[in-house]
C-alpha cells in the first residue's frame, strides 16, 4: 500500500471512529432517510437550511466503514455553504466515487474516496448519506440530482 493510500485510509477510518455531525437537530427543517438495499446501512440525514444556506447538517445511522466515513465527511465538507455551493460539491464528489472527471481542489478530504470506484458494490454505501442529502432537499422544493 502506497502512503498516499495509508493517509486515506486512516482518514476514512478516523472519521468512521469520531464521526463529525451525529445526532437529530433539535430544530431541522429538512429530513431523508435511506437504506441500502445491498447491505442494510441506513442513514437518515438532517438538515437546518437559512436563507439559501446549510447553517446545519447531522446525521443517524448504522453502517459500514464506509457508509459512516462518507456521512460524517459530507456534514463536514457542506455544513455552512451556499446550496449552489453545496450542489456543486455533491456533483464533484459523485463523480469522483463513479470514476469520473472531477476537480480535486474542491474535495480536500474527501478525494481519500478516489478509489472506491474500483469496488462496486461499495460506491452505493459511499453515496448512501450524499443520496439522503439530496432527497432532503429535493423534499423541500431545492433541486438536486442524483
């Protein structure tokens, strides 16, 4: 294993051991929850949107390595920005786990993902919480894709 390779991995691992963001918000405004039909990983994702902005993001659930890693990194890399901002990352990070163009200056941490795409059947658990992010706001009339 390269120590680039090192360095992601314990990146992935540390966030799955000290999550970042865990917990329902005592006052969210937007919610989802998802289920992962290969594995049974769930999360349910909540949100606190202010004048176009994600002033708060948590999360619940049980999961893989994986599946925790990547929530607790998106409440980290989205909580605070724009939603145009936000869409933007969402789109670069999910290119990035499907093996296609992206830009890596926008991904700090998280291009410790950039090798997933070789595994399949984990990029469902790696997308699992961006997913339940996205059906939140999608339930509040705020548009993204999947």
């Amino acid at each position: 294993m390269s120590n680039i390779q090192e360095l992601y991995q314990k990146i992935i691992v540390n966030h799955a051991k000290y999550p970042i963001g865990v917990g329902v918000l005592p006052q969210y405004n937007y919610h989802a929850k998802l289920k992962n039909p290969d594995c049974g990983d769930d999360i349910e994702v909540y949100l606190k949107v202010v004048d176009q902005h994600l002033e708060q993001i948590s999360f619940t659930g049980q999961g893989c390595i994986i599946s925790q890693a990547s929530a607790s990194m998106m409440v980290d890399a989205l909580s605070g920005k724009r939603i145009l901002e936000a869409q933007q990352l969402m789109q670069n990070f999910q290119n990035l786990i499907l093996g296609k163009d992206y830009d890596e200056s926008q991904l700090g941490d998280l291009i410790a993902f950039a090798t997933l795409n070789q595994f399949p059947t984990r990029v469902r658990c790696g997308m699992l919480a961006w997913h339940a992010m996205a059906d939140g706001l999608n339930q509040g009339g705020i548009s993204f894709g999947k």
